[in-house]
C-alpha cells in the first residue's frame, strides 16, 4: 500500500496542509485539491493509483482538516488560488498535472493563471464559474434561495458521538450515498477531530464553511464582485496549458452551466462527461476518474 506524509506549509500567517502519497524522487508532480467540505484524503483511492507515475500531492484548502482557519472574510477565490500558488512555490513543482474538484477546481485554474510555467495540464471536475462577460446588472445581490442555503449551513450538526456514528449518519446522507466505503471513512477520519470525552467535531465549522458558500453561490449566480483584487475569473481566457472541464450525468443542472462557462472562457479547452455518476466522481467511481485521467494524459501528452 502507497504511504501517506503529512507536509505543511507556511503561508500568510498560517498553515496550509498538504498529504504526498509515496515517493517524490524522479517523478512529476500531480495536484489534488479537493472540493468544499472535504479534506486531501477524500482523493486517496485516485491517488494511490496514481503514485506510481507521479509525486502526487493533495492539498488541505483553507478552512478544512488540518490547515489553518483564517477569520470569515478570508474566502474569496483569490485566497484559495494564492494558498495553491505558495505551495507549488515553497515545494518548487513544475510540470503540474493539476486535478481539482469544485471550488478546488478553481482554485488549480487561477493558479495556472497567476503561475503559467509550473502547469503541464488541468483537470478540473466542474469547477465553479461565473462569466464576466454575462455578469448581472450592478448591486444585483445574492438570491433568497442562495442566501437560504448559505445560512442552513450553519444549522448543520458538527459533533457526533463517535467516528462510527459519524459515519453511519453520513452514509444515509444523498450527498454521500454514492460515495465508497473507503473515501467515506477518509472523511471521517481526517475531516473530524477526536475530543477528549471520544465524541468527533467536524474540523471545516459550519460558519467557515457559510463562509466559503457565499463567494460559491454567487459565482453560481453570476453576482460575483470580488473583493479589493477585482473579479479574478477574467483571467481565465489567459490560461495557457491544456484544460479538461469534466461533468457527471446526475449532477445539478448548475455544474454543466458552470462547466459550459469555463469550456467558453479557456482558449482550446476540451470536455468529458461521466456516465452514471453525480457531482463527486472521485469518491463514487474511482476507476472512472482515473481512465478519464488517463485518457486526458494520452492526448495532452
């Protein structure tokens, strides 16, 4: 079995964790970055296969497992983006083999945007977009049904009794039904802190994950204003390696809209679609993910 080793590094005042499964030496590297609520290990399935070809590295994002906590005004796109940024930097990667999932999806394509010479090629799983182009009239602000959402969050029940509970809660869950055995208990393991008393407590809190949902929800939206950086999604039509944007048959109708926005704005940007799936392929079908990788090397060279 491929080993796991934790890494951290030191960016903007905090941490920012990171898992490489086997070993560095020769290989290049590949990216993980998982989607909003997970952790790095929710990849291990993928990553072990891909181990044995390249120095796969998966990154805890802000706010989740193991990295640090910045204050609630700190999830803006561009702080994920950076944060990716520090660490290709600090672990010096070129010739990235970038493989994101949602919002961590994004977070690879602005940082292909802002460090252009370290990326090889991306494969982003329906990340989050907006279209600058499209963008809605000025003052138009978040929808009832997307500030509902961002809110329910916060009602979500963050301890349970032990990671046994945890995981039986999370596996009658829809969002989770599909998901292996092996990516579940991941979740569990790493996205949970055991207490003292044994009970488990979610690490990503539901007022960080609100947090991160509100820039989420009105990219979605097409309301996205940016913070003092501006927009960052003009960008996107200066990415210069070759993008795969991928969708699965059973997501939301929202993720292929987004998708479509991202296939529009990447120069030469090609597709894929999952059959039978929904949002999370990784933790669903891992063997899907990785032909559908492997089918993208092949062309991409």
């Amino acid at each position: 079995m491929t080993n796991r080793q934790r890494l951290w590094v030191d960016h903007g005042g905090g941490r920012i964790a990171l898992v490489r499964w086997g070993e560095a030496a020769d290989k290049p590297p590949a990216l993980l970055v998982h989607g909003t609520g997970f952790v790095a290990e929710v990849c291990d399935e993928v990553a072990r296969e891909l181990a044995s070809r390249y120095a796969v590295y998966g990154i805890d994002r802000r706010g989740h497992g193991a990295s640090h906590q910045p204050s609630t005004e700190r999830y803006h796109f561009l702080d994920f983006a950076s944060d990716i940024c520090a660490v290709v930097e600090a672990l010096d990667l070129t010739d990235i083999f970038g493989i994101g999932h949602s919002a961590g999806a994004t977070d690879l394509l602005l940082a292909a945007k802002l460090l252009p010479r370290r990326f090889a090629r991306l494969f982003v799983m329906e990340p989050t977009i907006m279209d600058p182009r499209a963008v809605k009239a000025d003052g138009a602000g978040l929808s009832d049904n997307g500030n509902a959402y961002a809110r329910g969050v916060l009602r979500r029940q963050r301890e349970f009794d032990s990671a046994a509970a945890a995981f039986q809660r999370f596996r009658t869950a829809p969002a989770f039904a599909e998901w292996s055995e092996g990516a579940l208990w991941a979740y569990v393991r790493h996205g949970f802190e055991t207490l003292p008393d044994g009970r488990v407590r979610l690490l990503c809190r539901p007022e960080i994950e609100a947090a991160m949902l509100g820039p989420i929800f009105e990219a979605m939206e097409q309301v996205y204003a940016g913070d003092e950086r501006s927009n960052p999604f003009v960008g996107l039509s200066g990415i210069e390696c070759p993008v795969r944007v991928a969708t699965a048959e059973k997501s939301s109708p929202i993720y292929k809209e987004m998708a479509a926005r991202a296939v529009a704005l990447i120069p030469g940007a090609s597709q894929w679609t999952f059959e039978g799936v929904g949002h999370c392929v990784a933790q669903e079908a891992p063997g899907l993910a990785l032909a559908a990788l492997e089918a993208f090397e092949s062309k991409s060279g």
